[in-house]
C-alpha cells in the first residue's frame, strides 16, 4: 500500500510540475524584455559588458564573477548569484559581435538546474540610441523549478533593468 501511495503522489506531482510549468511558460513569467536608452556607444558598451568581473558592481544580486576562458569575442565564466545566505552559481559562455552590436549569454549548467540565455541590441533608430535586452531564464528541477522561476521574476527583472540603465548612463 506503501509503494501505491508513493507511485501516486509522484504521478501527482509529475503532472503539478509540468501545468506549473506551463502557467509560467504561457504567462510570460520566464522571459523578460527591456529598452532603455543610452548615451555611449555601442562599442564602448560591448566593451564593458564584455568585462564580466564588472558584473558584481554593475548587476544587483551577482556577488562573484570567476573567468574560466577568455577569447577575443567570448567569455567562459562562473557566477555566484545571491540574497541574504542564499548563493546560486552557473557557468556562463558570454559571446559579442561589435559588427553586429549583439550581446548574447547562455547558462551551461548551474545550481538547482537554472538555466539562462540572452541577448542585448544596440539599435540606433532616427537618433534614440537603445539598449534592447531579451532574456529567459528557468529552473528545471520538477515543482519547484516554476515556482522558483515566478518567484524571481520581479528581482530578475528589477536586477537587469538597473543594470541596463547603469550601462545607459555611461
């Protein structure tokens, strides 16, 4: 009887997770989009953005930044982000093309199974110089991966837009 109420309450929670899941998804609570202006160059800001140990002093929440790799166009780094006792790391490639005035990141794998990936444009349209940044971000452990996601979301979202205007305003 013991095994028949496990099985169950795994089969429960299988079908919890994946309509938590899907409320998350269908809601928009793992994707963020933000604009904002900025004043510096697309380059210069690529550039600085390239400088991921910055990161800790320009992006609320990330307490440490270690470079694993450096190329001329990317970055392999680990990240520790955090709130109070609470610290997540991920493994980040960090890739630019200043031709194309394209940011993008990707998680590779990280605690509780976050996974990452974004992108910043700098558009330039009838003189309002922007920064463009989108991003989807998710936890994917069962059940608590959807709620940890919409949990987050404004602190996520209150974390890249300062960051973006800490950026703009450079």
């Amino acid at each position: 009887m013991k095994i028949l109420g496990a099985v169950a309450a795994f089969i429960l929670g299988a079908f919890l997770g994946a309509a938590l899941a899907k409320i998350v998804r269908d809601n928009g609570l793992n994707t963020i989009r933000i604009t904002s202006r900025r004043r510096a160059k697309a380059n210069a800001l690529i550039e600085l953005i390239s400088q991921v140990e910055r990161e800790p002093k320009l992006i609320p929440f990330v307490r440490s930044v270690e470079i694993l790799e450096r190329g001329s166009s990317h970055v392999d780094y680990r990240v520790g982000f955090g709130v109070g006792m609470t610290l997540v790391e991920a493994l980040y490639t960090k890739t630019w093309d200043k031709t194309k005035g394209v940011v993008e990141w990707k998680s590779e794998s990280g605690d509780l199974r976050l996974r990452h990936s974004g992108r910043i444009r700098f558009p330039s349209d009838a003189g309002q110089e922007r920064i463009e940044l989108n991003t989807e971000y998710g936890f994917g452990i069962p059940i608590l991966g959807p709620l940890l996601t919409a949990t987050v979301a404004p602190a996520v979202k209150f974390a890249l837009a300062l960051w973006l205007r800490r950026l703009g305003d450079r």
